[in-house]
C-alpha cells in the first residue's frame, strides 16, 4: 500500500483508533493507542514520548545509574516518528491499525539509546560498502495453562505446561493444540510476520517458529513484533507464553538463532557463497565469520541480555559454550549452512530468546562487517563432533556482569556502536544484575533455611 492509501485505512477505520509501539532497551515494546485523528495530525510531523521508557527496566524500575534519563532530567518527552512502512492490521483485534517508531534526539537525530536506530546505523554502514544483508529470525518458547492472575497467584512455581513430556517435531502435540497452532501460523501470515515453519520442540509445551527471511530491517521489526503476537495470540486461548531462555535447570532452554547473508546490492547474488571453494564459502564469508569470533566476547550481552540468559549457554544444553564454528553443527556457537546459492548462510546460535532482535541482529551484521573490513583470516579449524569439548580458542563469559565489564571495557564495542550506546546499555546491564544480588531464590531457602 502506498503512504496515501495507508492513512485513508487509518482514516476509515471504523474503530477510530491506531495502536503505535516504539521497542525498549529489553526489546520490549511500549505503546498505546491514540485517536485516528491524532495519529493523522502525528504520522509525519513526529510527536512526542516520555523517556521513562529508556530509563527504567523490565519490571519499571527506574535506573539510578544511567545518564540518558532520571530523576536527574525529570523524564521529559522525546522526539518520536512513526515509520509508516511498518503499517499492519491486528487480525486478532478487528485489523486495528499498527505501526512502530523510534526515537529521536532533541536536534532530530537518532537516538543513541533506540535499538531500531542502532539497526539501521549498522544497516546503513553496511550498504555503503556494497552489501545488502538478508536475515531472519528463529524462536523457542514455553507455553502454559496458565493466566497472567493464575501464574501471579502460584508465585511462579508448579505451572502446568500446555502438553506434558517431551515430545519434540510432534504431529500429536501439534494436534492436541490445533486451535492455538492454526492462530499462530494464520494471525502471524495475516500480521506481516510470516512463518517458515513452526513445530513441537523437546520439553513440556514447547514451541518453535522459523520466521520467513528478509532485508534486516525487516526481519527486526519483525522479530519484535513476533514475540509479542504470539504472547497476544496466547492469550486469547488461555495460554502464557514465555520466552525466558532458560525456566528450569533440567530442560533444555530457549534459543533466538540468528540466520544471516549478505548480497548484491540488486538482491541477486548471494555473496556468502562459492561453488570453487570445497566449503562453498566465499572468501568475504570467511571474513564475515572470522569477525563474529573476534568479536564474540566484547558484544555478548547484546545476544544474552538477562540473568537468566546464563543459565542456557551450559554444555549439553544444546546452546554453545566455545568460541567455535563448524559445517551443520548444532553444537558451535556459529553454524555454516552452505549447501547452495540460495540458501547459503551462517546462523548465529548463541543468542537466546529473550534477547532484543534489534540489537542482537545489528551486533550479528556488524561483527561480520568488522572482520570484512579489517580482513581478518579465517584461521581457525572447524570443529567437528562435539562443540563443547572445544575450548582451545576460547570459551563465552558465563555471567551477565563478567560479559557486561567485557563489553563496557572494549575499544571494539565501542567502535562499533559508538560510545554513547555501550555506556547507556552496560548500565542497564549493570542495574539489571545489582537487582539480582538483592533477590532471595528458591535455591538459598532450600539449601539453607534449615541447614545452617
């Protein structure tokens, strides 16, 4: 639809409003709706929206370390624009209007705290040198019985999965749950976020959905609006979903893997590939690679964001540990996929799904573009056979804060997004693990409370 025909949809539609969402520094997007009206008088000009949503955390607690807003600034509005490309109708809410925005600074630019800004930075930089990036998005999830009051009530504890066992690409499973299957499949297709494919994955009410590849900009919004969709359509069959990347120590936890290529910049040609090569991988792909493992350890927390991000990527989890690359190996930190032209690829597996799609895919492009750029040589081996016994090049950091200090200390992360975003997502990551330290589990009541 053209910008014309898109705000006379808005102007016609009979429910009289349009739901607006901008995505936070967790990837967790913050919205409303507004009149049709007021999105008319909006949709171009800008408008404005309080900052608070990049000064405080997950659960709206205000940061009391970061510089980009506080009580220090009296979170004021910030500048916002609509991007109207991003027009979708709700099926699930009568094809109510929807579209997402971003965040300017006060003299117009973008914002440096606005992941969708940061994207399309690193997007940029990337056509300038020739490349257009293709990538999709994969993810894993827990699916409960349960309801927002139902799960508060049981304080989180003995929540009844949506089908029991462990019963992964399961025909029965995806039957016994058919009306929620055929939702996700069909409002997602409807909503602009089209899947590849979705199935039963290992563990009690498990679900994972490939979503369709595109230009990276794409595959980030939609990669966003996937994880809330499937929370909106769940709710409408009673159903929590949850895409924590680890809910228990003894079932494999939740991945966001990340599917990258880069091509011509008519869209053609598939620069990762080479038929001449006995791996089918293009010298510019070995590079591309090669920037991923150097870079690895000083952007980890933009692929594990979380406390909980820590507790998958342990050995045998089926989440990598090492800094390693391998041929179709689901137990490296980075698989090759180089079968043919089309469908050649590297896909990032470190990633969880908790994670922000913005940042994780603009960290994915601009490792890859670091290594290009500096030619680094693609030395190292791949690894063959079990991943996690391959440690001699290294292994991730194992914690949020080790990470966190990784990345705020590395000249390489700030070179690749700018002072200005390392310093205001290392504090927040920071806060988030000081919330952490203060939080007494389960575990400490059942290992202490009669012992000591």
């Amino acid at each position: 639809m053209t910008t014309k025909e898109i705000l006379q949809y808005v102007k016609d539609h009979p429910s009289g409003k349009v739901k607006i969402a901008f995505t936070d520094i967790d990837g967790i997007l913050r919205g409303k709706y507004i009149s049709s009206e007021k999105f008319l008088s909006v949709a171009e000009s800008g408008m404005g929206v309080c900052n608070v949503i990049f000064g405080w955390d997950a659960g709206d607690v205000a940061y009391d370390n970061v510089q980009y807003t506080g009580w220090h600034t009296g979170y004021p509005d910030t500048p916002a624009v609509i991007d109207i490309t991003t027009f979708r109708k709700i099926p699930w809410e009568n094809d109510v209007p929807f579209f997402l925005g971003e965040l300017n600074d006060a003299k117009g630019n973008p914002s440096t705290v606005c992941p969708r800004q940061l994207l399309k930075k690193i997007l940029n930089e990337s056509n300038k040198a020739g490349y257009s990036p293709v990538f999709s998005q994969e993810f894993e999830w827990y699916n409960f019985a349960e309801t927002p009051q139902t799960a508060n009530d049981k304080q989180f504890r003995n929540l009844t999965p949506l089908t029991p066992g462990m019963f992964g690409y399961s025909i029965l499973r995806s039957s016994l749950e058919n009306p929620y299957f055929t939702d996700l499949f069909e409002w997602l297709k409807k909503f602009n976020v089209p899947l590849e494919g979705i199935h039963t994955e290992t563990g009690p009410g498990t679900y994972e959905a490939a979503i369709s590849h595109s230009g990276i900009l794409e595959a980030g919004d939609r990669g966003v609006l996937f994880k809330t969709a499937v929370k909106e359509i769940a709710y409408k069959h009673g159903i929590i979903a949850t895409f924590m990347a680890k809910i228990n120590e003894n079932l494999p936890g939740c991945g966001g893997h990340v599917h990258q290529s880069l091509w011509d910049k008519a869209g053609k040609k598939n620069l990762f590939y080479d038929e001449k090569d006995k791996m089918n991988m293009s010298e510019l792909m070995k590079s591309y690679v090669a920037g991923q493992l150097y870079c690895l350890p000083h952007i980890l927390p933009m692929f594990a964001p979380t406390i909980n991000s820590y507790k998958r990527l342990v050995e045998g989890a089926w989440a990598p540990t090492t800094l390693t690359w391998g041929l179709d190996n689901r137990t490296v930190a980075l698989r090759i996929l180089s079968g043919s032209s089309k469908s050649c690829r590297l896909e990032t597996r470190v990633i969880g799904s908790d994670v922000n799609p913005y940042l994780a895919m603009a960290a994915c492009l601009a490792a890859g573009l670091y290594g290009i750029k500096n030619k680094l040589k693609f030395k190292q081996p791949a690894t063959v056979g079990n991943g996690y016994k391959d440690n001699s090049h290294g292994v991730l950091p194992s914690t949020l804060i080790e990470a966190t200090q990784q990345m705020k200390q590395s000249k390489v992360a700030k070179e690749l997004f700018g002072s200005a975003f390392v310093e205001h997502f290392t504090q927040t990551r920071e806060w988030e693990w000081r919330q952490h330290l203060k939080a007494v589990t389960d575990w400490e009541y059942k290992r202490y409370f009669e012992i000591i």
